[in-house]
C-alpha cells in the first residue's frame, strides 16, 4: 500500500466514494461528513501557522541571499507566476460558460443542503484570520532580512519544520479519506455525475494551459538567448517526464539542472537558480489553482471579477513561494486565499483539493520544465547587464 502514491490514492478514494455513496446506509454516509467536517475545521486552524511557518522564514532567508542575481531570479519567476494566474484567469472565464454550460450545485455554498448532516460538531476555531497571518509573516521576514537575525530566523526554521511535519503526517495522509467522503457524500445528494463531468473538462484544458505557458517561456528564454524556444524545450523533457514521476520539483533538481545546463546557461547560474526556483517558481501550479476555483466558482452559477481575480492572483504568487514542497502542498497553501478572499467553503475545499490533486503531477512538471526557461532569461539578462557596465 505504501508503493501507491497521493494521486493513485486520490484516484481510489474517489472511485470508492462514487461506488459506496451509491448504496451505502445514511449512517455511513454521516459518519464520512463527520470527519470531512472535523478535517475542514482542523484544515482553518492550521492555516495561519501555514502561512507565517513558510513565509516569514522564506523571506527572511530569501533577503539574506545572493544580492542582485536572487533579486533577478526572483523577480523573473514571481512574473511568471503571475502571467501564468492571469492567462488562466481569461482562458477561463472565456471558456467555461462553453465547456460547462448548464452544469451547475448551488448546494456548494451551503453543505447543510442536499448533504448528509455530521453526527456532531467540534469548533476548531483558528487564532487568527489569513490576512493578519499574511501581514505577520511579512513584517517577521522582512525584518528578519534587515536586521540579519540569526536567533529568529532559527526559531521561524524550526517552526516551519514542526508545521511541514503537520503537513506530511497528517494532513496529507488524510486526504485521501477526505476525498472518499466528499465523493460518497455528494453521490448520495446525486450530484457526483456533475462533478466528474468538470473534472474531465477541466483536466484537458489545465493540460493545454500548461503547454501554453511553456511555449510563452521558452519563447521568452529563447528570443532574449538567441537559441531556438522548441529546441530548448525539447532538451527540458527528460525533467518533465522525471517530475510527473516524482510530483516533487525538489525530488527533479538533479535532472533539472542537468538539462537546464545543456541549454547553454553558465554552471555557476544553473547551480544557483534551479534549486531556488524549484522552491519559489510554481507556474503550473498556479495555472491549475486558479483554473480549479473558477471551475468551482461557476458551478455555483457565480463568477468573480477581473479586479478581485487580480488581487486573488498576485497574493497567489507571494503564497506560491512559500508552499511546502510535499505532493498537494500547494493547494493546502492556498486554501487560506480560497476562503478569506473567494468566500470558499468546507465542500467546495474538498472540491478544490481533488481537483487540483488530480494532476498535481502534471502542474509539477509545468514548473519545473519551467524553471529552464527562467534560468536561461536570468543568465541572459545578468550577462548584458555585466556587458553594459564593462563599456
């Protein structure tokens, strides 16, 4: 059991549900809301120790790190990011009034309705909402990164190791058994052929999303090198092939760097880019994010507006930067942005997070094929900058 990774046990837990939910008693169908509800509510409690536990440290690491060229490489990746929000944002809303036309569960915003109720409550009420966690993780790291201090930033280390502990023992080992009941719980309101029927849709269109994003950032790399964008591509296929096996970009950076190497970027900026940006560059993560939660949106019959999307996007990438580099941890970052700002609840999390684990691979692969073509813009901007200074 232990050899089957998150997605096949996404996989399972979804088919079970569907399977189990269509026949199996009340009683059994409440005790699964039960524990979603218990695992929603535990899920809003550590989110705020999410955000301060990855942010706070990664800024004030960040800050201390290679001057200009971090700032560079920093500055081009957190574009990227944004682009990659923002191109979904308007493939989206174009499409899915097409692709999803009168599919609809206006129960989403209320699982009160149409779902089996818990067999009890327990409030896990989180100590503080996500933008006061945003705002102290941001005045932690930053003054972290002026003041140069080493006791705090050892302490913030060691609270990020106790929350990615969180993260790898429970949270992510539950979600499977989350997943299961959601499924069985919305077979049994009779609304899971609506859901699988925007999975199916949705998966495609993230896929060409991410193929899309590549081309724009090979064509980037490749128009600012000198070299041929697909040439470039190509050579980036073994770590995208290596990383839909592994769903970890930090598990890729032996093939990552080796390939991006061969792109004709100097050793000592490969060797510097490639892992930070195996940390901070999530291109195809965010593309899947925010592709997912419109999915989500509209089938509430509900769209948001470019402003909000906007806004939603950039807070987006600076939680990108920050997300624990396990399976699915992306999502789980961004749950905090889903409820505080796009009015998410339990049921439509746990829509979220299947969604985006579904091909959390393929988004893992996106970023890291990805990270190249970064690598290379850097590369070829510091070295013009060097060669302007020298004339």
């Amino acid at each position: 059991m232990k050899k089957i990774g998150l997605l096949g046990k996404i996989i399972i837990a979804i088919i079970l549900g569907v399977a189990l939910g269509s026949f199996a008693p009340e009683w059994f169908i409440r005790i699964g809301a039960t524990f979603n509800e218990l695992f929603g509510n535990f899920l809003s409690f550590i989110i705020p120790f999410i955000i301060i536990g990855f942010i706070a440290p990664g800024i004030g690491s960040m800050g201390r790190g290679a001057g200009k060229l971090l700032g560079l490489t920093g500055g081009i990746a957190y574009l990227s990011t944004i682009v990659s929000g923002l191109i979904a944002y308007f493939i989206a809303s174009t499409f899915y009034p097409i692709l999803l036309k009168g599919q609809s569960i206006t129960t989403l915003a209320d699982p009160s309705e149409g779902l089996s109720a818990t067999l009890f409550e327990l409030e896990m009420p989180p100590l503080m909402d996500v933008m006061t966690a945003l705002l102290i993780a941001f005045v932690i790291g930053l003054g972290i990164a002026a003041i140069k201090g080493n006791a705090l930033l050892k302490v913030m280390n060691e609270f990020q190791d106790i929350i990615q502990l969180v993260i790898e023992k429970v949270i992510i080992p539950l979600l499977p058994f989350h997943i299961f009941g959601i499924f069985a719980n919305m077979t049994a309101a009779g609304q899971v052929t609506t859901i699988l029927s925007v999975f199916a849709k949705v998966f495609v269109m993230i896929i060409l999303l991410h193929i899309f994003i590549l081309i724009v950032q090979y064509t980037a790399a490749g128009s600012i090198s000198g070299q041929n964008p697909f040439s470039m591509l190509r050579k980036m296929m073994p770590a995208y092939f290596t990383a839909l096996g592994t769903q970890s970009s930090a598990a890729t950076i032996p093939v990552t760097l080796e390939r991006t190497k061969s792109l004709k970027v100097r050793e000592s900026i490969a060797n510097f880019s490639v892992p930070l940006l195996a940390t901070i560059h999530l291109s195809g993560s965010t593309i899947t994010l925010v592709s997912c939660a419109l999915a989500v949106i509209f089938l509430q019959g509900s769209t948001i507006s470019f402003g909000m999307a906007f806004y939603f996007i950039l807070l987006l990438g600076v939680t990108m930067i920050a997300a624990p580099g396990v399976p699915g941890g992306a999502v789980i970052a961004a749950v905090g942005l889903l409820e505080s700002m796009l009015g998410f609840g339990p049921t439509m999390v746990s829509l979220m997070i299947a969604l985006y684990l579904a091909q959390d691979s393929f988004g893992t692969a996106c970023n890291v094929t990805g990270d190249g073509a970064i690598t290379s813009i850097t590369d070829s901007l510091s070295n013009i900058k060097k060669t302007l200074k020298t004339q």
